[in-house]
C-alpha cells in the first residue's frame, strides 16, 4: 500500500509544480489605445481611447497558457476637437450612451518569438463581435520601482474595418481601414 501511495505522489509532482499564469490587473493610468485612419487623403486622423479596465492572466513560463480580457467606456474616447467627438457619438457612428462599453476577449495566444505573439479574440464594439488578431509584444516584465510589486507591459497592434462594426459613414472618403496602437501596463493582482 505505502509503495502504491509513494509511487502515486511521484507520478503527480510534474503536475502540480508547473505553473498556473498569474492573475494581473490593467493599471489604466499607463493603458491607452490610439487609433488612427485616412480623413479625405489630406491627413491622417488621430484619436484614443481611455479608461481602460480589465486582467491578464499571464503565465510566464508558457504565455500560450495566458488569457486577455479588456473593456473600456466608448465616451472615453478623446479627439482632441469636440465637434469630432460629439460626431462620432452620433447615430452615424456609434450613437453611443453612458455607459456603453467596447470588450476585447483573447480566444487564443500563438507565440511567435522570444518576446511576441499572436494574439486572437473577439472584439465586441457597436453592438457587433467579430474575430480580431492582434500582434503582440512583451516590452518587460519585473518589479516596478515604485509600486515595488510585479509589473508587466505590452504593445500590440491590429487593423480594423470600421464597416464590420456598422461603423462605416463616409467611406471610402474616410478611409474603412483603421490602425490600432495598444499599449498598456498590468500589475500583479492582490
């Protein structure tokens, strides 16, 4: 009996030391999400998002293991110009109340090398969800000297379709292609 017990602890041990990712929390004050596209051919239009909130179970050791959730209020958007804000909120846009909320959920994380992946999700905005793949990058990851806790930050990058989020008013004038620049901090959950 005590050889079978014994024997059973051992088979388990490889199991129970991998590591399961870790739970860390967006630190919204350093996340931003910028976005960009073609107005008319004379310029190219910048805007951002803020207010984001969300976690990263991060698993270091096999980031294929790690999982990304992500919201944030449509009304934090910021155009710098309020007539273009108050557009874009508009029934020709997003026709956006308080509280509505754009969500991004990974499906799946494909690494790609030493510091960067693929990562694939449904993105939910204007009341429509569609597959979106962002390509990801680990900028750094350890203690923050002045949070004196883990630390982790991220860039990402991705092409949207403001067509495939009945979001297309005016195109192709302005242009239905839109980059997106993500670039957010996480801190170790308590």
């Amino acid at each position: 009996m005590k050889k079978t017990l014994a024997a059973a602890v051992l088979t388990a041990l490889p199991f129970a030391a991998q590591a399961e990712p870790e739970a860390y929390t967006l630190d919204a004050s350093h996340s931003q999400i910028l976005f960009s596209y073609d107005h008319l051919g004379y310029s190219t239009t910048w805007n951002l998002f803020a207010g984001i909130e969300g976690d990263i179970q991060f698993d270091k050791d096999n980031p294929a293991n790690s999982s990304v959730r992500v919201s944030f209020p449509v009304r934090s958007m910021f155009t710098g110009w309020e007539e273009r804000f108050t557009h874009f909120m508009s029934d020709d846009f997003f026709g956006a109340e308080e509280g509505d909320m754009i969500t991004f959920e990974s499906t799946a994380i494909d690494v790609t090398g030493e510091n960067s992946a693929t990562i694939t999700g449904d993105l939910t905005m204007n009341g429509v969800t569609k597959p979106v793949t962002l390509e990801a990058n680990l900028n750094q990851t350890g203690d923050h000297p002045m949070a004196n806790k883990p630390w982790a930050g991220f860039d990402a990058t991705t092409t949207l379709l403001r067509s495939d989020y009945d979001l297309g008013a005016f195109a192709p004038a302005v242009s239905d292609e839109v980059q997106v620049q993500i670039s957010i901090e996480a801190m170790k959950a308590e």
